[in-house]
C-alpha cells in the first residue's frame, strides 16, 4: 500500500502536488494535492499546518470557474495564485496560493473539472453567484 493509498484509501492516485512558495522556494506547511479514487472520485485537498493539520476538500466536478494571478516575480519565478469557484456550500472559493506552473495547473484543473461534470451527469448554471 503506498503512501497516497494510505491517507485516502486503496484505490487512490496522486494526480498533481505542490506547496505554498515564497520567492518560488516550497517553504510552507500548505500543500494543495489533487486525488483520483478509481471508479469513485477526484478531489482538490488543501492541507494546512505542521503540528496540527487543517484539511480542506472540494468535489472536482464542483468547480465553476478558475481565476489565475501572476505578479512580475511570479513570472521571472514561474509561480502564481489560481483561485477555484466551486458549487461547495462549505468552501466555495478554494485559492492555490503561489503554486508552480500556475498556467498548465489551471488547465489541469479546468479539463479535470469538465471530464469529472460529464462523468457525473452535472451541469453547472451559468447563474452561479461566487465571491
């Protein structure tokens, strides 16, 4: 069983990990990872602290809309916030803060999030209010 099996489950794969970055160093206690359970589930966790932890996770067919930033270190570092609207009552707005490869992370997300609703028969209402 390996590491990802055992935090989230037999079955379970680890599509895509990254830290918070400072100056493009991984040097934080958030990790953002995206999870696929076989035949079950795609999930976005947000993982947070090193003594304790505080766990988010957010649905990938619950995204509506992705937001991506990039300030001029960012580009000279390759490094940005992609922010993720969901339909989740709980955690509607998901920010992926200063991850590497902020534009190929934010298509990722966005066919992941297309593939996952069609799979699932969801459709997403253009009338969705977020933050």
């Amino acid at each position: 069983m390996t590491g990802v099996e055992r935090k989230y489950g037999e079955g379970a794969e680890l599509l895509w990990k990254d830290r918070k970055r400072y100056f493009g160093l991984p040097l934080s206690f958030t990790t953002y990872s995206l999870v696929k359970k076989a035949g079950a589930w795609v999930k976005i966790f947000v993982t947070v602290g090193l003594f304790s932890s505080n766990i988010d996770e957010v649905n990938a067919y619950r995204i509506c809309d992705i937001q991506m930033k990039q300030s001029l270190l960012g580009k000279i570092f390759n490094y940005g916030d992609v922010t993720l609207y969901s339909s989740d009552e709980t955690r509607p707005t998901l920010l992926l803060k200063n991850i590497k490869n902020p534009y190929q992370v934010r298509e990722m997300f966005s066919s992941i999030a297309e593939e996952q609703r069609k799979l699932n028969n969801i459709r997403i209402s253009e009338f969705h209010k977020h933050d």
